[in-house]
C-alpha cells in the first residue's frame, strides 16, 4: 500500500478530530446564535487545513531526523500547531470581523485550541504510530 494512502487517511482522520474542536470553541465563544458562521468557518478551515495538513505529512515523511519516535511526533505537533492556529485565527478574524470583540474571541479561539489540539494531536500521532498502514513501501525502501 502507498504511503500517499496513510497520509490522505490520517489527513481526513485528523480533520474530523480538529473541525469538530474548532467548531466546539467557535459556539462557545460566539454562541449558538452564530451556529451557520461556526458551520461556515468549520467547513472553509476543514478545506483549508486538509491540504495543508497533507503537505506537512509529505514533508516530515520525507524529512530524516535522528528524533525518536516521541520527540518526533512532538516536533510535528509544535510545527502543525503553528501553522492550524494561524491559519484558525486569520479565518475566525475573517469571518468573524463585525463583531464585537472579534479580534479578542478570535484570539482566545486559535489559543484555547492550541492546547487542546496539541494534546489531541499527539495522541493521533502516536495512534498512527502504531499501525503499519501504507508503511509497507517504507520499509522495502530502507532495506538494502
């Protein structure tokens, strides 16, 4: 099986577990007066970050590192995290601009999230680590 396979499932794997977070965060500190702008927000970060997500595990897949398995999953949890909060609160600022201490919601949003994907994250990554799906063109290819 191609690696290409692993990486787009644990993409859509990834998107499920962190679109539901964002969309949690965004009712509780918009409200559920705003339930069609967190659906809105929701929807456009999942398109966003799927792709983006994509190419972070094509390139930490092909990055070689001397970092064991743990402190590499927590250097791909810390570049992901910057790269998803940011792109969060830019979309959040975005949709969000008209109200009321958008800049301030959109901010503890991309925060709060931050800590909680970063664990949510790690525990997926180490999920992932422990299944051999689509490795196995991997390990043909480091054999001599």
């Amino acid at each position: 099986m191609d690696s290409r396979v692993r990486h787009i499932t644990k993409s859509v794997t990834w998107r499920i577990i962190a679109s539901a977070t964002t969309f949690s965060l965004t009712l509780a500190f918009f409200g559920k007066a705003e339930l069609a702008m967190a659906s809105w927000l929701t929807a456009i970060e999942t398109s966003v970050k799927i792709v983006i997500y994509y190419f972070h595990e094509r390139i930490w897949f092909k990055l070689s590192t001397n970092l064991n398995s743990k402190m590499r999953h927590i250097a791909k949890a810390l570049t992901w995290r910057i790269i998803a909060s940011g792109t969060t609160f830019i979309l959040a600022l975005l949709l969000f601009g008209g109200h009321d201490d958008a800049l301030e919601k959109a901010t503890w949003i991309a925060l709060i999230e931050s800590i909680l994907k970063m664990a949510f994250y790690y525990a997926h990554e180490e999920f992932w680590y422990r299944i051999n799906l689509g490795l196995d063109d991997r390990q043909k290819e480091s054999t001599p």
